[in-house]
C-alpha cells in the first residue's frame, strides 16, 4: 500500500509512506488465532474420542506453534517505508528502524531502476554513485510498478539522468 502524503508548499517536499497490505485488524486478527486454536482442540478431542490417544498432545503442540507463526506475521506487516523527496536529497528511512539508518541519495543522480530477479518478480532500486536500495520489497509487482512511476515522475525534473 503507497500513500502520498500532500506535498509540504512551503520546501515542495514530497513524502511517500509503504507498508504492506493488512486484511485484517488486529482485534480480528486475534479472533482468527482463537478461532483457529479453538478449532484444532475440538479436532483433537474429536479424534482422542474416536481411538487416537496422540491427537490432543500433537494439539498442544500445535497450539503454540500456530499462536507464534500467526503473531510473527502479524508482526511483520508492521514494516513501513518513508521515502522523503526534497529539493536536494531523497531519504529513505525504515520504520520501525531495525538494522539499518536511514539512506540518503542526492536527487540530482538518483535513478529509478526496475530490475528483474530471479525469484520471476521485478524489484525496484534506487541508484546513485555506486550505491543500490530496494524500495517496495514486500509490495506486489503492480505496486512496485506504481511505485517506480511515481518515482520517476518525482525525480523527472530534478534528477541529472535523462530517460531515452
């Protein structure tokens, strides 16, 4: 998901905010883990009632297990990216700052590329003096296109790279 944010008049600077795609709230997002959980010791207690004596401790196995990889997805839908265009710099900062600070490229040799990997997916990458970020990594192909239209438009007239 891209939002633009209105352009500040004053430094005409231009703030764009990524973040992946969220179908649920987390109030429902814990209702599905408790549903689910639910479910699995029913199924459980179905089949120990039916002959299968293994199936409720394979149950409080899987209970934990679900919990903790449905959270950790959770969590990671809380990834954001700031990228912030000004007269003279573009800024892209990740939100929440994990590993890494922000990175700072000059407009006037920034370069949008959109380049296609292995994985079958196409990447959008800023370039400038040597130095490659990805921007966009978690969104869909149609996104990441959006996304490196939207950024070539910006850098357009402020970039010293002229498009063929």
């Amino acid at each position: 998901m891209i939002t633009r944010l209105p352009v500040a008049a004053e430094t005409g600077q231009v703030t764009l905010l990524i973040a992946p795609n969220r179908a649920l709230s987390l109030k429902q997002m814990r209702r599905l883990t408790w549903e689910l959980c639910m479910a699995a010791l029913l199924v459980a207690g179905l089949a120990a009632w039916g002959g299968n004596v293994f199936a409720p401790l394979f149950a409080l196995v899987e209970v934990p297990v679900l919990t903790a990889a449905l959270w950790l997805v959770w969590r990671r839908g809380e990834r954001r990216e700031r990228i912030t265009l000004d007269t003279d710099h573009l800024r892209i900062e990740r939100l929440p700052p994990r590993e890494r600070v922000a990175s700072t490229f000059p407009v006037a040799w920034t370069k949008v590329r959109v380049v296609e990997r292995a994985d079958g997916h196409r990447h959008v990458v800023l370039a400038s003096q040597g130095r490659e970020q990805e921007v966009g990594e978690w969104l869909g192909d149609d996104e990441r296109m959006q996304l490196s239209q939207w950024l070539k438009a910006l850098l357009s007239g402020r970039s010293g790279w002229r498009e063929n």
